[in-house]
C-alpha cells in the first residue's frame, strides 16, 4: 500500500493549483457587483406587509391545529 506524505502529495498540489479553473474578469465583475448589489435592490426583496403575512400564517396554523384537535375529540371532519 502507499504510504501518503508531504513529498509525494507535492507535485499533485502543485499540478490542482497551477491547473484550477479560474472565471473570466469579465463575470467575476459582475458577480461582484450583483452580490454587493443596490440598497434599493435589497429592499425590493422584503415583503410589503410582514405583519400582515406574519399574522396570516399564525392565523391558519391556529386553525391547522384546531381542525386536528378537533378530530382527536372524535368530532368534525377528519374524525374517525
């Protein structure tokens, strides 16, 4: 079996470093400045009215969790 050391690995860095791929300027440019991107661009991202979505989804998990409670009872739609 081979015994694995910093000798033998050596050339094979040396190969992965010299051989990696590397984007073009050009896209790394713009990829730069989609990341940095805007404020007004970040804002765009954020939901109109989150206590509105906030409350909708507490609102129907509630009503989730009493339908099923409800159905443990024996009682409603989903009993059995």
């Amino acid at each position: 079996m081979t015994e694995y050391n910093d000798d033998n690995l050596d050339p094979i860095v040396e190969r992965l470093e010299r051989e990696r791929p590397v984007p073009h300027p050009a896209f790394r440019g713009a990829l730069r400045r989609h990341l940095l991107g805007e404020p007004r661009a970040r804002q765009r991202l954020l939901p109109a009215r989150p206590r509105l979505l906030v409350g909708a989804y507490a609102g129907s998990g509630t009503l989730l969790m009493a339908i099923a409670a409800v159905g443990l009872l024996g009682v409603g739609p989903l009993a059995a």
